[in-house]
C-alpha cells in the first residue's frame, strides 16, 4: 500500500488559516501532512539571525524565522483541525526540545531531517519517544546511513529515496537508487522523497 505525504513544511508563510488550507489540499490528495518544527536560538547561531534580511516582517533573519515559526497556540489548532477533517499530519524537528515538543500530540510518525541523521543527540531523543521513525537518504552517504540505520533500529520503519537538491533536475533524479535501498536494508519500508516539480517522478517511484 502506497502512502502520501504532503509536505506544507513552512510553506503558511506563518498563517494558520494558509496552514489550514493547505491541509484541506492535502486532505484531497495524501494521507499526511508534513510541517517542520524549529527553536529558533537553538537551531541557528546569534551571528545568522542577526543578519540583515528585509521581509515583510522585519529586516533581520530573526523576523523572519519567528515569524515563521509556529508554537504550542498554532499547533493546537492545526491538531484539532486535522482531526475534524480526519486527516493526520507529523513533522520534522530540527531539535532535542522540537522533538518533545510533538511528542506531545502523538504523531503516527516522526521524520528527522536529511540534514540530521548523523545527529546522535536528536536520534537519541526520537529513539526514546517510541514512535515510528521514517529518515531521509538526501543529504548523507553509506556509512553515515547505515550508522543512522543500526542506532535506530526497530524505531525505523521508512527510509527515503531522495536527491537533495531544489528544485531536482530530470537528471539528477537517479530512480534506481530505490531499488538499491530495497536491497540494502530489507528489514525496512522503503520510500522516495521528491524535490522536484510536480508528480512525474512520484508516479515513476
């Protein structure tokens, strides 16, 4: 049985009402949908957020990622919202405290991002919360994988295909990686993450 993630990420611009349409898209076309969660002075340096940005919410990266950034008020409303449309979402943390903080709405799943596989202090904390654990192959190579793999063990259920670049061209795309994941790991689901435009390459894998 195939399974859908739509990816919102932080893509509300921070609006809950443009999450929450959002979600209704996803509704009509997946079974998930997937944001991202952040703490902001945890997750980037002093020096990067004070860096001059202009956006419509300020002139620094700070304005911008805070305004971005969705709390406990917003997420309340997103759960409850999913729920009254029986849809069910997750999400990528970036952080230890990200981490517990979705712990909290008991996701079905939690995605760790590409970036943070061969991060072993938010392993640690998604190994111990016992949910179903789905990783990302997009920014990593085989050691950093397997290492990955090993430390998760049966917390893992999908490993993703995926080439990370934005947007992926045609070329890039290297499909049979795929099959060589089925091969690798047969313990585990195997699943393709897309960055590329529209539904081609979803429909290929």
């Amino acid at each position: 049985m195939v399974k859908i993630v739509y990816e919102i990420g932080i893509n509300h611009s921070g609006d809950v009402s443009k999450a929450k349409e959002l979600c209704d898209v996803g509704k009509m076309y997946a079974d998930y949908v997937k944001f991202q969660k952040r703490t902001i002075d945890v997750v980037y340096t002093k020096e990067e957020l004070d860096k001059v940005r202009e956006s419509p919410w300020g002139f620094t990266n700070r304005d911008l990622k805070e305004h971005l950034e969705f709390g406990s008020v917003e997420y309340d409303e997103i759960d409850r919202y999913c729920s009254s449309i029986g849809l069910s979402w997750f999400a990528s943390p970036w952080d230890v405290e990200s981490v517990r903080f979705l712990v909290r709405y008991k996701p079905e799943y939690i995605k760790v991002p590409s970036a943070l596989i061969v991060n072993m202090g938010i392993l640690e904390e998604i190994r111990g919360c016992d949910i179903p654990v789905i990783i990302s192959t997009g920014m990593s190579n085989k050691d950093e994988v397997d290492r990955c793999v090993e430390y998760l063990g049966d917390h893992l259920e999908y490993i993703l295909a995926c080439t990370s670049t934005y947007p992926t061209r045609d070329e890039e795309m290297n499909m049979r990686f795929i099959r060589t994941l089925k091969e690798e790991y047969p313990g585990y689901r195997i699943g393709f993450s897309n960055h590329s435009p529209g539904t081609y390459w979803c429909t290929i894998a």
